[in-house]
C-alpha cells in the first residue's frame, strides 16, 4: 500500500508539473522562447470565427432544450386512474369519518352522557355516499361517455340527501337532549366530507378526456 501510494504521488506530481497536462489544472499553457515558432506554424490557418459560432451555436442548442424541458407539461390523468382516487377517496370516507367520531365520541355526547349522536348518522351518510357514487365510479374506469352526466346527478344526489336528512336534523335539536356544540361539529365534518368529494368530482367534470370508441359506431 505505501510503495503504491508513492507511486501514485510521484504519478500525479508529474501530470500537475508536466507543461502539456497543466491545462487540465488551471487552463493555461506554459511555453518557452524556442517553442514560439512552432506554436505560429500550429495555428496559423486556424479559423477563430468558425470556433466562436460552433460553441455558440451548442450553448444555444443546450439553453433551448433546457427550456423545453422546464416547459415540458405531465400528461393528463385519464379516466380510469380518476377512478382509483375517487375509490379511494369515497371509500376512506366511509372508514375515516366513522373512526373519527368514535375517537372523538366526547363531543358528540348527550347533555345526560348515555347518548352519541352522530356515530350512526355518519356511518350511515357514508354508506349512501358509497352506494350512488360506485356507480360513476366503474364508468369512469370502463372510460364511458355518460361518466360526467352520472357523476352530476351524484352530486345532485348529495345536495337532495341533505334536504332530505335536515328534518331529522331538526328533531334531534328540538328535542334538547343534544347542546349546539354538537350540531356544529357534526355540520363541519360532513361538510369537509362533502367538500373532498366535490372538489375531486369538478376537477374530474372539467377534465377532457377522451373516452373508449363505442364498438358498434
């Protein structure tokens, strides 16, 4: 090891000091007097200009393909991967939201602490939610037409399901075994669920896609 690393050393010290290879360190030439001659015969018919476009026209090339390539946009999602997050998405709902509420049980408590409101309400929000948006959901991975109008009539769905569940929303507030902190919370996280949902579902509605030919056409 220390006969080869001397020899690497003496090695490297020659390369660093040799005239011809110092270019390599600091980029300049070391000439004598006598080697004048030689270097006007080397470079006499040496056409400069001709050496200044060429690099020029690589630095061009090498600025235009990094600008392509910082332009250079991902391509859009298609149909079918939407439909695995919107899987995901529909389907984390119904085992998020109902753990969250058992985790978080103490605000939904009656004011006599026998009764939690919303634990049922919820689970039962996020399986209807499951049933009626599965079925955009396999349109959209089958890449069919009418996958925009179904996912529409979802979320019309949505907005008639909250009429709907409002009056029995009413009875439990009328009924005063409840405080307004609990209506509240409740109010906010089907919201935040509701909004998930719809965010993806406009983001997918103003998407163009091109769908699957329709074998008879």
């Amino acid at each position: 090891m220390l006969v080869k690393t001397m020899a690497l050393s003496q090695i490297g010290g020659y390369l660093k000091n040799n005239r011809w290879c110092k270019i390599y360190y600091d980029h300049t030439i070391e000439l004598d007097d006598e080697d004048d001659d030689w270097v006007e015969k080397q470079t006499k018919n040496v056409d400069y200009n001709k050496i200044k476009e060429k690099y020029a026209k690589e630095m061009e090339q090498d600025e235009q393909d990094d600008e392509d390539e910082y332009e250079t946009e991902k391509a859009p999602m298609t149909l079918p991967q939407l439909s695995v997050r919107l899987g995901i998405i529909i389907y984390g709902e119904l085992i998020l939201f109902p753990i969250l509420i058992q985790i978080f049980s103490n605000l939904f408590e009656s004011m006599d602490m026998q009764k939690v409101f919303a634990t049922k309400d919820i689970f039962v929000l996020c399986i209807f939610t499951a049933f009626i948006w599965t079925i955009p959901l396999f349109y959209m991975y089958y890449n069919q037409k009418a996958t925009k109008k179904i996912i529409a009539c979802c979320m019309i769905g949505e907005l008639i399901r909250i009429l709907v569940y409002l009056p029995s929303l009413m009875k439990y507030y009328n009924s005063h075994e409840y405080s307004i902190r609990v209506f509240i919370f409740f109010i906010l996280i089907d919201i935040i669920r509701l909004l998930i949902l719809f965010t993806f579902a406009i983001h997918v509605l103003k998407s163009e896609q091109e769908y699957a030919p329709n074998p008879r056409d």
